[in-house]
C-alpha cells in the first residue's frame, strides 16, 4: 500500500547545453552541477576551452551525464573547415547534401572526430549525444551518426548513449519547436528504435532567449508542469559572458534562476527531481 503522505515526483533531466563555448560558461554549468541543479550538459568539443574546462567535471560531488554536442554551425565548427551557418545547414539537409556522394563519407568523419575529442579528454565515451541547434536530427548526419555509434558502442559495448530527439510534448509546442522538429525528430527517433537506442522522451526548454528572469521563470514552471517523465529541459546557463556572445545575457539570467531559490521552490511545486538520462529504460 502507497503512503498516502508521499507525493509522487516525476523525473526530469535538466541539461546545460554548450559546455566550452566559453570559460563563463563552463564554470556556471559546472557550479550548477555541483549544487546538484542540472543532472547532464552538452559539450562542444571543438572548442579550444575543452581540454582545459574538462576538469570542472571531474570529481563533482553529485555526478552528471556528460554527452557530446555534435556541432556543424558554430563558430568552432566553421574554423574546423566542415561548419555552415544553421541557414546553410538546413538547406544543405533538406536537399540531401549531406549523404550525396562523397559527403557521406565526410559527414561520417566529422562525426567520429568529434567523438574521439570527446573520448580523448573524458576518457570515456558519452552517456548520450545531441546536437548544436539540434543538427544531430538533420537527413544525412541521423543516418551517419547512428553507424558511428552501432560501431563504437555496439552489441559488445557496456552501455551505450542514449539520444536527445528535438522534439516538445503534444500539445506544447511552439512555431519554433515544430520547425525543429520537422528537421527530422521522427526519422531519428525510429533510427534509434531500429539501433536499440534509448531515447529521451520529448525535448522542453525552447523559447527565444529574450526578456527577464522573472518571464524564463514563467517558462521554467509550465515546462516543469508539461514535461513527460525522462524528458529534457534545456537550459545554456554561464556566469558571465563575452561580449560577443549573442545570447550572454539570457545565459547569466538563467544561471541566477537555476541557482536560486526559486528554481528550488517550482520543482518542489511541480513534484519534480532531477534526475541522470542514465537511468532511462534501457
């Protein structure tokens, strides 16, 4: 019998996105991770900051999955030769260039790069991987990634990543979430069925990074309420910014919030707990 004085609470992953896009960064989503405020974080590993920033991570009090966030158009991926602007990358997708002729091959080769820098200083493989504006989705990158990882982590592996599918929960998404979605959410979540990939189970966190703490606090709530059990809510937190970040001051305001008390009292008044994607059914 259920103690009728116990609520029942809902796990929840709360992931920071791009760790070592910068050194602010960085030190935010790793003192978020040690107040036990995020359970994963998404890094960029083509960033010259990640060999260095991986120390913040290592030995943290309450442990995080810490997967890779396969990158095509940030500045990092542009210097590395292969990057496009999203625009450019959309396109590209939608017009199949990345599984055109010898694309493939290079499509797959950015892939594995960016996993051996991520193995390389985690000395680990990652416990999931998405994507930098959620290019791990787009046609021909889905396909190569899913064989990158059956050959890494295959039948033999231990463990094996689970994938963040860019997609909100019914009823719940915005302009902005259906066209994420429709670069490819479906197609990549049946690769990952076919692969014996688990999943996260819809993808919160998407707004347009304007405004205040109080309104991303507003969002925060109703993405606590509507968030399916084993689902992600992304967040970019940093402790400060350069200038040339174009999204610095949403990422200080989400970092004050997820600090705070507040951020505290909505998962209390949403029944909700933080939890590692580790632990999805597997």
């Amino acid at each position: 019998m259920k103690d009728k004085g116990k609520r029942t609470t809902k796990a929840v992953i709360v992931c920071a996105d791009d760790f070592a896009v910068h050194a602010g960064a960085s030190r935010g989503i790793a003192a978020l991770a040690r107040a036990g405020r995020i359970s994963a974080t998404s890094v960029m590993v083509l960033s010259p900051g990640w060999p260095e920033d991986v120390a913040l991570l290592k030995d943290l009090p309450h442990p995080i999955d810490v997967g890779l966030h396969l990158d095509w158009t940030s500045e990092f991926a542009l210097a590395s030769g292969h990057g496009l602007r999203l625009g450019a990358a959309m396109l590209k997708a939608l017009c199949g260039g990345f599984a055109t002729g010898t694309s493939t091959a290079q499509t797959r080769g950015v892939i594995e790069r960016q996993l051996d820098a991520f193995e390389a200083h985690w000395k680990a493989p990652p416990d999931y991987v998405d994507g930098h504006q959620h290019v791990q989705q787009f046609a021909g990158i889905r396909e190569a990634l899913m064989q990158a990882l059956a050959k890494r982590y295959g039948s033999g592996a231990r463990s094996k990543p689970y994938l963040r599918v860019s997609r909100a929960p019914a009823g719940h998404a915005d302009l902005k979430s259906r066209v994420i979605a429709a670069m490819g959410a479906p197609a990549l979540e049946k690769l990952a069925a076919d692969a014996g990939l688990p999943v996260a189970a819809a993808l919160l966190g998407v707004y347009d990074f304007a405004d205040d703490e109080n309104r991303y606090g507003a969002l925060m709530e109703g993405w606590l309420q509507a968030a399916p059990a084993y689902s992600i809510i992304m967040c970019h937190p940093a402790q400060d910014a350069p200038l040339q970040d174009t999204i610095g001051a949403a990422r200080q305001r989400e970092f004050a919030y997820l600090g705070g008390a507040q951020f505290s009292a909505v998962l209390e008044r949403a029944s909700v707990r933080i939890v590692r994607g580790i632990s999805i059914d597997r």
